[in-house]
C-alpha cells in the first residue's frame, strides 16, 4: 500500500524535530527519520498497529521512542494515511477530535 501524509502528521514531525532541536540538533534528524521510517513500514504491514481512540484509526507505536503513529487504512485506494503523530504522554483528548478532517 502506498503511504500518505497528510498535513497535520507532516506538521507535527517537523514540531517535533524542531522541539528537540533546541537541545540537540544531530538526535532530531534521527528522531524524525525514524517516525518516518516507521510510518513508512505500515504501506507493508498496514493493520500491525491497534485500533485507535477514533473509529475507524489505529495506532502505531515508534520503537525505542515515545510516539505514537495515527493511521487510517483505505484499501479501496490502497493506501495507508498517516493522520498524526503524538508523544505517548501527551494529552490528546482535544486535538484527536480535530484530527479526522485534516
């Protein structure tokens, strides 16, 4: 399947490279590659996640970092959208309700 991002999961890697920017430069290119690298693994593997917070989502958790891969799944279009990508410890409760039509 073919892997898409859309905007707010495009938005919120680059927030989260430029946070851990601010205190090491040469980890944020890593952390960000890896978000990447994993989303990237679901156009393979699409339904290794659980099921999400959101009808219809699931989520994937980026090993050895704390961040969690919103996805969706169309297999009419055989594609995995990339809906947001969250810190495990963030409260999501606001934005995750705001994330479907993005």
């Amino acid at each position: 399947m073919r892997v898409r991002y859309r905007r707010r999961a495009r938005d919120d890697i680059d927030n989260i490279r430029e946070y851990i920017e601010q205190h090491n430069p040469r980890a944020a290119t890593e952390v960000a590659g890896r978000i990447r690298s994993a989303a990237d693994r679901l156009g393979a593997w699409p339904y290794i996640g659980h099921a999400g917070r959101e009808p219809g989502t699931h989520e994937w958790i980026v090993v050895g970092l704390p961040y969690v891969i919103v996805y969706e799944v169309d297999e009419a279009a055989d594609e995995v959208a990339i809906i947001a990508v969250f810190h495990g410890a963030q409260d999501r409760e606001g934005p995750e309700r705001q994330m479907r039509g993005t």
